[in-house]
C-alpha cells in the first residue's frame, strides 16, 4: 500500500529484557532485602513485649426454681440480643473502668501516661500537629484513655457470652485487670439489683398501708349494705327470700300433687259405691284397717259357710245365721267406704286450702325476690371492689415479703457469672518475632522486584517497537508521455482493431495470458507491483477484468496511495475504501464497489487519513482472509511498494506479479531482484502494451441492460 509510511510510535514491553533486569540486579534485590529484614528482626526483638490476656462473662439469669419468687415467672428479657449487647456498653463504661482503675491503682504504672510525660519523637509530632498534648487531660482521663486502647469488650456472635480482653507489658496485669473489670461487673449488678429491690420495699409499704385502709373501708361498705338492705344469707351463700321462694314453690307443687290424687281416689270411691260396684280393688279403701279386718272377717265367714254346706242343708239355722252375719259384714264394709270417701273429701278440701294459701305466701315472696335481686346487684358491686382491693394487698403484701426476706438475707444473683478467668500469659502476643521477619522479608523482595521492574521500564531498556510491517514507499513516478499513454491504454477505446498482434519482449506475458495462468493455477490471491508508478496500475485493472469475464468472482482492492487501480473502475476518489475499514470506519459492505465496465468488484483507497489507516495495518491480514473466502480471487495493486512489505498480503495459494510497461526501465529490474531476494522467485512479468480487450459496456448501457 503506497500510502505513507507507518509510524514508529507504537512500543511493545520486552519481557525477556523485564526478566532479565531481574537476574541482573539480584544482589541489589538481596541486599536491600537482607537488610530490611535484619531491622525487622531487630525490631521484632527489641520492642517492648505485650501481654495479652481475656475473661468470658456469660450472660443468664442466676434464679433457680428453689429461690425464684415466681416459679412460673422466669423473666428473660435481659437474655436477647438487645440486653447481651448492653450489657457490653455497660462492661465498657467509664464508670466501671474508673473504679477498676482506682482499685488497681493504675495511674501509678508508667505504661498508662497518668504523668503526661513524652518522649522525644512523641513531643516532635505533638508540636507538629500530629498528636494532641496529654498534659492538656486529667490524670485520670490520661488513665481511662490509655486504659481503653488496651481494652477490647465485644461479644461471641449469637452467644450469650461476652469476652474482655487487655494488653499490657505486664503479663500479671493482663490477667489481673479482666479478671477485675468482670468482678466489677458482677458487683454491680448485684448492687443494682439491690437498689432496685430496696426501692421495691420503700414503695410497697406506703402502698400496702393504703391498701389495708381500702379494704377495710370497701369490707365495712359491704356489711352496711347487708344489715341496712336485710339481705340474710341461707344455705349456699343464697338470699334468704330467694331460698324461702324456692321451698314454698316446692310445697305448693307437693300440696298440688296430694289434692289431685286426693280428689281422684275420691271420685274412683264414689263411683264405685253408686254403681254397686266392688271395691276391694280401690287403693283408699283397702288402706283402711278397719276395712281389712272386716274383709278377713268376710272372707273367714265365707270359708265356714262353704265348710258347713258340704254337710248342712242351706236352710240349717247354723248356715242361715252364717249368712245373715256376712250381709251385715257387707253393709259395714259399704259404710266404712262412704267414711273413706268422705275422708278423702275433707283431704282434698284441705289441701285445695293449704294450696291457696301457698299461692299467695308465694307471691308475696315473689316480690320480695325481686327486691333483694336489685339489692344483690349492687352488693355485688361493693363486694367486687372489697374483692379486688383484697387481692391487690394480698398480692402487694407477698411480693413485700419476698422483697424484704431477700433484703434481709442480702441474697440478690447477678444476672451474670465468670465461667473462664483470665490466666498470667506465658508468651508476649505482640511482637512475634518469626512473622514478623518473614512478612518484612517477603515484602522487601516484592518491593524491590517492582522498583527495578519500573526503573528497567522508565528508563526504555524494556521497550522494543512494536512489530509492525515495513511501510509501502512512493517511489519517483516517471513522467507522463503522451504517446506511452496512448500505447499503454490503446485497448480502451470501442474502436480497437483486434488482429492487432500483441507485443512480447523478454520474460514478458500478456494480459490474457497473465488471467489464464491465474485461472489455470487456481490462485485465490494475485499482488500486483509497480515499479514504473501510477501507469503501471493499468495492467491489474485488465487482469481483474479478464478474470472476472471467465465468471470468477473478482475483486480488485486498490493500494495506492494515489487511487490509480480504482479511479478508472469508479470514476472518482470519493468513495470509502480500505483505509475507512482499517479506521473502523466503514464495513466491508460500505467499501466495495462494483466496475462500472465489468462484473468485477473493487476496494477503492478510501477517505481516512491514510497515517491513522497504517497505525491499525496488522488487520491487513484477517481483511485479505475475510476478501479471499468471499471471491474466488483477490487482485491486489500495491504501486511501487517494497518486497518486504508483500509478507502481509501473500498466503495460501498467492501469484507476485511485476507490471511492465518500459522493459528498459532500471525499476522493474530492480524491483524483479529485491523480490528473489526475499523469496518471491516465481514472480513473472506482464505488460498491457498491445492489449485489446472485449468492447465492455459504457455505464450508462450496463445501467439499461
């Protein structure tokens, strides 16, 4: 592609020359490295030691089913997620880490600063700014603020456990102070839970005094009300003229139930005794005594008389006198009936009385049932809030017998317990010593490695240019004679004479045999040179015509710099072509064009900037891939380029081919020696003097057709 030449900007990073450097400077490396990690060691070794030591608190209720007030009330809520983790703010407060400073007397060990003094480096970052002034702080928040930097409170995750960690350069305060902070915890729930069960009885014993006056009052309220009201109690807790009502309605049923069976056996008497019926089969009758032994009498009478009769004649006096007493028995027996009846008469009426007076005394009762039930609502109301006011006090009296019994025994458990206690620490948590120096080690190493790496890439013994391909020169285009024109392009007019015989020097082919010989070789790629210039282009527009005439697909893609293969298939250089495509300008259905005197198709040179088209000239390569599978073959015309520069181009089946017009000229035997030397040996020579091709349709006849 004559275009300009490609710019040498572009670096790749060397990475042999990368990791040569490394190799070079590997002393350097070590050194630094062996030295870092000596005052790393150093350090490890001289620094102060820190102990680090912890107590675990665990968080639960301390009551047990013996000692709780309320067996059935087992209050929990300081167990969840909210009160564990207030319980840890409470651990951490500045109270309790004054009062476990005071009582270990931390501001007299040095390590806390409680005498504001600073060393030297300590005094310069106060002045530059870097640190605050201690001495501007009490003591005992120099303390408390030393204390907390050493102090880590914090709790298992979902656990009810808290642990309390501490550092210090004393191994036996590291355990000393959690071991403390977690006494301290524990005393002051405890001294809470006192004060909360000392304000419990300061309040309960004014409450149950009232309390005592109200029920008395409400109780006293209640019996007025009784006495006044003359509710009498009866059986059952019941109103007396609600128990009375009930037992007259029971009499008067009862008194109801005697008169009907009294009038009924009464009427079953009196019909039998008109009706001169027998009446031994009636039950008031034969309840009589006297009526029983008459009828024994009767029936022992019967008996005789049937005994004489078996040797007596009926009209023997002794048989008539037994007949005569056993009708008087049967009058008797009739008249102790009426005597019945009658009494069973008298036992109706004086029941049918008694009922009537029942009745009465029941309606009375009635009403007086009625009043008392009012009453007893409102009794009710009084004996309910003597009820509740009994209740209240009763309930306000046990709890104050709870609260004071635990007030009195001084038994009150923390809601807390210590079940692992810090131990003296036997090795120092910080420094250690061997992590320490390897971390230094390793990172020294790393640091070093990236410094020579960056200083290697800084410096550009590490860059290399980027491989690109040679650039396609322009080379001195000779000047234009009329009569070389009129030879060169003499097949293009419609007049031609066709038996003129074509011309043919030394080495030299024709244009038709150029095609053939593609054709017959099965070339997918045909790179036309020119080394006499913009005139030599005419020879790759005949070829790709001829070739395209066979019935191949043909495309001709144009890399001139100056459109010479192009401009006569379109008629103009303002089409987009392959400096648009390698601009990312264009696609490939943007960039081809077809003849307009032929089925060939051409890529014109394009209207990118052809500097920016070179920078992306390695997508040359899958640019001729993409063409090649598409046509059956690709004519390349590349003016007076270089040989090296053909590497791009050329693959597979490929044919160079050098465009003569002048065989004297020194270019082309020039050109024909550059492409030996870089192993195009097989490049032949093709003119287009003497050419005449077919008559080709004018565009405007291709446009009608």
């Amino acid at each position: 592609m004559a275009v300009v030449d490609a710019s040498r900007a572009d670096l790749d990073i060397d990475m042999g020359a990368l990791v040569s450097s490394l190799a070079r400077d590997w002393k350097r490396i070590a050194l630094v490295a062996a030295c870092v990690t000596a005052a790393a060691f150093a350090f490890a070794t001289l620094s102060t030691k820190h102990y680090q030591a912890e107590t675990r608190i665990l968080i639960e209720t301390r009551e047990s089913v013996f000692t709780r007030p309320d067996a059935g009330n087992d209050d929990s809520t300081i167990l969840d997620d909210q009160g564990v983790a207030s319980q840890v703010e409470v651990i951490g407060s500045a109270d309790l880490l004054k009062q476990v400073a005071r009582d270990l007397n931390l501001a007299a060990i040095p390590e806390f600063e409680a005498s504001g003094q600073v060393s030297f480096a300590g005094r310069m970052l106060i002045l530059l700014g870097l640190k605050s002034d201690p001495v501007e702080l009490p003591p005992e928040d120099r303390v408390i603020k030393a204390f907390r930097e050493k102090l880590t409170v914090y709790r298992v995750e979902n656990s009810r456990v808290i642990v309390v960690q501490f550092s210090s350069e004393d191994p036996a305060l590291a355990a000393r102070v959690p071991n403390s902070i977690a006494d301290a915890y524990i005393a002051l729930q405890r001294s809470a839970k006192q004060q909360s069960n000392a304000d419990a009885t300061d309040w309960l014993e004014p409450e149950i005094a009232d309390l005592s006056a109200k029920v008395k009052a409400a109780e006293g309220r209640v019996a007025d009300f009784r006495s006044n009201s003359d509710l009498m109690l009866g059986n059952n807790n019941a109103a007396l003229a609600t128990q009375q009502l009930s037992e007259l309605s029971s009499e008067l049923s009862r008194v109801k139930a005697s008169r009907a069976a009294s009038e009924a056996t009464a009427s079953a008497v009196r019909r039998a005794l008109a009706g001169g019926a027998s009446i031994d089969a009636l039950p008031g009758v034969l309840a009589s005594p006297l009526i029983q032994r008459l009828r024994e009498t009767q029936v022992q009478l019967k008996a005789d008389i049937a005994d004489l009769s078996a040797t007596l004649l009926d009209n023997h006096p002794r048989i008539r006198a037994l007949r005569s007493q056993l009708a008087d028995l049967d009058g008797q027996i009739r008249n102790e009936a009426r005597k019945v009846l009658e009494g069973l008469d008298t036992e109706a009426d004086a029941a049918r009385l008694r009922e009537v007076e029942l009745t009465a005394e029941l309606n009375r009762f009635k009403a007086e049932s009625a009043r008392v039930g009012e009453q007893e609502v409102e009794l009710r109301a009084l004996e309910r809030e003597a009820a509740a006011q009994r209740d209240l006090l009763e309930t306000y009296l046990t709890r104050y017998r709870e609260a004071a019994s635990r007030k009195d025994r001084n038994y009150l458990p923390a809601d807390a317990r210590t079940f692992s206690r810090a131990g003296v620490p036997s090795e120092p948590y910080f420094p250690k010593v061997v992590p320490i120096t390897a971390a230094a080690f390793v990172a020294s190493l790393l640091v070093m490695a990236l410094v020579t790496l960056l200083r290697e890439l800084f410096s550009g013994r590490a860059l290399r240019p980027a491989a690109t391909a040679e650039p396609v020169r322009d080379v001195p285009m000779p000047a234009y004679a009329p009569g070389r024109a009129d030879a060169t392009f003499a097949a293009f007019p419609d007049d031609a004479d066709e038996d003129r015989a074509p011309v043919f020097t030394k080495g030299q082919i024709t244009v038709e045999a150029a095609a053939e010989r593609l054709i017959s070789r099965g070339a997918s790629r045909a790179i036309f040179v020119s080394p006499e210039g913009d005139e030599g282009a005419a020879t790759a527009i005949m070829v790709a015509r001829e070739v395209a005439d066979s019935g191949l697909r043909t495309l001709l893609l144009d890399l001139t710099s100056t459109g010479a293969a192009s401009r006569p298939m379109l008629d103009g250089t303002s089409h987009k072509g392959i400096t648009n495509l390698l601009c990312s300008e264009a696609q490939f259905t943007d960039i081809i064009h077809p003849d307009l005197y032929s089925d060939c198709h051409v890529i014109p040179v394009g209207t990118a900037d052809p500097a920016r088209a070179m920078r992306a000239v390695d997508r040359l390569p899958i640019i001729m891939d993409s063409l090649t599978t598409a046509y059956d073959i690709v004519i390349v015309e590349c003016g007076p380029a270089e040989p090296g520069s053909l590497k791009r181009l050329a693959s597979g089946a490929t044919e160079v081919i050098i465009s003569v017009i002048e065989e004297e000229d020194a270019a082309i035997a020039s050109t024909e020696q550059n492409l030996k030397s870089v192993g195009y040996d097989k490049a032949f020579l093709v003119t287009p003097v003497g050419y005449v091709p077919p008559r080709s349709p004018t565009p405007d006849e291709r446009s009608a057709a």
